[in-house]
C-alpha cells in the first residue's frame, strides 16, 4: 500500500484534521531535505512547509482532484521555494531578506 491512499485524502478533504497530521508527518522529512537543499537555510525551509501544508489544508476541498499527492506537495513546494527567491532578486531587498536571516541565527 502506498502513502497516503484515497481513503486518508478523502478524509483530510472532509476536514479530519488527524489524518491531515498524519499526512505532514509522513511528509515531513522529505519535505525539509527538498526545502533545506534549495533555500540553503533550516528555519525558512519549515516557513516554507508550513505556508504550504496551510494552503493544502485551506483548499483541501479540492485535494481529491489532484491525482498523486506527492507531486502535488513538491510542486507547491517548489513554487513557494521560487516565489520566495523572486521577491528577494532585488539586490537591496535581498541584502536586507540575508541580514534578517543572519540576526535571527545570531539570536
């Protein structure tokens, strides 16, 4: 059997928050590996994750129609991935995202 089947989408789309739960933990560690490889930084890859298992979980009306989940998950991953690095392409701005993200680890 492989993660997740229809019948734990069916009920995350019914508002089950358990298996929604179960759904990010199974996915979590390949969520942040993917994340962290990209983004070069742990605590913007769980932002990232999180931003995206709150959107899963806002449209999860909609999960059922989306074929196989995994792809659905690292697509939306990459997509937020990307959308974070284009607001920072901005010299200024991204100067400013690294300096934030430098007195955060220096806290």
């Amino acid at each position: 059997m492989t993660f997740p089947n229809q019948q734990i989408l069916d009920r995350v789309t019914q508002g089950d928050e358990a298996a929604f739960t179960q759904l990010r933990s199974y996915f979590h560690v390949p969520a942040f590996k993917f994340c962290s490889v990209l983004l070069k930084d742990e605590t913007e890859a769980e932002n990232v994750i999180n931003s995206v298992f709150n959107k899963i979980w806002n449209e999860r009306v909609d999960l059922g129609s989306e074929g196989n989940f995994q792809s659905y998950l690292f697509s939306n991953l990459k997509d937020q991935i990307f959308g974070e690095m284009k607001k920072y392409s901005d010299p200024a701005a991204r100067k400013q995202y690294l300096d934030r993200i430098q007195s955060f680890r220096a806290s």
